[in-house]
C-alpha cells in the first residue's frame, strides 16, 4: 500500500515538513503498514497538508510529533490500519 501526503505553502516551511516527515517516516509507516509515503510538494501563500489529495490540516504542525499525530489519525480514518495475521 502506498499514499500520497502533499505538502503546500513557502519553500520554507515546504522544507520544514519535507524534514520532519523524514524524522517519523518511519514510525508512520509501522503504525499504519503503510510501504511507501509519496510526497508532493507545491509552491503557495498558505501551509496546508493533504492525503490523498484530502486536507486534513492548514497551517504549521507545532513539531514532527504533531505532524505524525495528524498523518496516523487520518490515515486510519482512511482505513489504512496493520491487519492481524
């Protein structure tokens, strides 16, 4: 399975999220089985996050933590959950 987390706003904070998403790639991806996060990344006014081309937060998360919080929340409201064997 595989997702696609957008990123929008100035090229500052575009960085900004593009390196804390680095940070919790990982612990993303083991909480929701997710193999591979695709990233998008466009230029604009306002900081806004999207999965799956839905927006789920506008403006700057406080730090990465609050930015896995808000990416595992919604992708389990999308059903992408780890399945028991």
């Amino acid at each position: 399975m595989s997702i696609v987390i957008t990123f929008e706003g100035p090229e500052y904070y575009l960085y900004t999220l593009r390196s804390w998403l680095k940070e919790i790639e990982d612990i993303v991806r083991q909480m929701t089985c997710i193999e591979k996060i695709n990233i998008v990344e466009k230029k604009g006014e306002n900081i806004k996050i999207y999965i799956n081309n839905k927006l789920i937060f506008e403006g700057l998360p406080d730090a990465e933590w609050a930015l896995a919080e808000l990416i595992i929340h919604e992708l389990r409201k999308q059903g992408y959950e780890c399945k028991e064997q």
